[in-house]
C-alpha cells in the first residue's frame, strides 16, 4: 500500500497515520531545514514520523538569514519547513521544488504566567504597553522579527523599541527570558509564546496583525525524495492538525 493511502485511512479513522518500515524500501536519514520557530511543533511531529516509517529526521532549526544561507548552499538537504521569507530568496527558491503550505501563525503579546496582563486591545493600547514595559524580548533576526521591527517603525516607536529590547539569537531563548524576569513582555509568533511558564495575553492588533507563513518544499536535489514527500504528506495530514492547533498555529490548506 502507498504511503498517501495508508495516511488517507488513518485520517479517516482519526488516528496518527502509522507506517510500516517494511513498507519502504530502505531506512532513509531525511535532512531536514526548519524554521527554529517550529521547533516545539516539529519535535513532536518527528519522533511519531520516526516510529511510523522507519527513517531518521535530522532537523536543522535556525533563523531566516541562515536558513537562506543553508538553502543556497552547495550542502546537501532533503525538504525545508521554513518561514516563506525562505522563498523570496531567489537563490534560496531555486533550491526547492514547489511548496505546499504546512502553517500560519499571528502574532501575540506574553508575560510571564501570573504578572499582570497589559492592555492591547487597540492599537493605542497596544502602543502604549510597548512604550510602558521596562524590557521586552524578541527575535529580530528572523521573519518574524524582521516584520515586528516594521510594526514598531509604523507606530512610530522604533527607536524607544530598540533601547529596552532583549534580542534573542535562537527563538528558544525568548520564553526562559520571561521566566526569569530578564524581560517584562515579549512580541513574536503565537506558537512560540504558547509555552508553559509564561501568558499570552493578547494577541497585535487587527491594525498590524499579519500572519506568518511556513511552506514545506522537496529539495530538488533531495537524495531521499520519497521519504520527504511522505514526511510532508505526514505532518500536513488530518492527523497532525490536533499538534499544529495544539501549538497556536493554523494548519495549512495545501
């Protein structure tokens, strides 16, 4: 049985898709590119690839820019799940066939749990916390970030964003920095701040707010083509829709 039927009737059963090693002809070590943003999701959904199809992912999660860099290099790799940031790079695009989309995900403000929740429920409120908080922490090397510096430059507020701001190299460093107290608030994509420890307490404004999308794409000079199209037919089925709402992100439509 194809791998396509076998996740057809799992999802219509409403289980997680499970795939037989013996069905594939070998055990395949998938390399994978990946935004660090979709970290959390992408370490759940790959261990249950694993389990169910034999083959061994070797995610490489990391920002935009390196991403770009990674994409456009002569390194090999098999399929990218990126910020579609990755794509508008012309030399980064010509690396991939073409792209499906895997998620979106908005924006949002968080604290840490139990710390009074700011307003942002307008776009004034929203400008005001910002101009309020002590310290605020984000990623600004990354899609995400590169579109919340435009949001602070629209309102206005760039410069007083850039004297309090916790920059962070990974987007794992932004929720211990909230934990900790290092920062007072952060700004970045929801599945990133839907995290134990810390609050979401709103999300941008309808003014500002945008969504983030992440496609998946095949290498075009993939080495294990077969497995990579079953990794992306696995983490865009039905079954891993519960993991990708689960993480505070809109599954794609394909």
């Amino acid at each position: 049985m194809k791998m396509s039927l076998v996740f057809a009737a799992a999802s219509l059963l409403g289980l997680t898709p499970i795939l037989s090693p013996m069905g594939s002809a070998h055990a395949a070590e998938l390399k994978v590119l990946a935004g660090g943003s979709l970290r959390s999701v992408l370490t759940e959904l790959g261990p249950q690839f694993e389990r169910a199809s034999g083959h061994k992912l070797v995610i490489h999660f990391d920002t935009t820019p390196n991403l770009i860099k990674a994409a456009a290099s002569d390194e090999p790799f098999d399929l990218g799940v990126v910020p579609i940031d990755v794509f508008k790079d012309d030399a980064a695009k010509a690396k991939f066939k073409p792209q499906i989309e895997f998620a979106r995900v908005g924006y949002g403000v968080a604290v840490r749990a139990g710390s009074p929740r700011p307003d942002v429920s307008t776009l004034e409120a929203f400008k005001k916390t910002l101009l309020d908080a002590k310290s605020i922490t984000f990623l600004p090397a990354s899609a995400a970030g590169a579109y919340i510096l435009t949001v602070f430059q629209r309102l206005g507020i760039d410069q007083a964003m850039k004297a309090k701001t916790l920059v962070q190299e990974q987007p794992t460093g932004i929720i211990p920095a909230l934990v900790k107290g290092d920062a007072e608030i952060a700004v970045f994509v929801n599945n990133v701040l839907t995290a134990p420890g810390v609050d979401i307490v709103g999300q941008f404004p309808p003014e500002v707010q945008q969504e983030l999308i992440f496609p998946a794409a095949i290498a075009k000079d993939a080495k294990e083509p077969e497995a990579a199209k079953a990794f992306i037919d696995f983490i865009t089925s039905p079954a891993s829709v519960a993991v990708v709402k689960a993480k505070g992100m809109t599954p794609g439509h394909g």
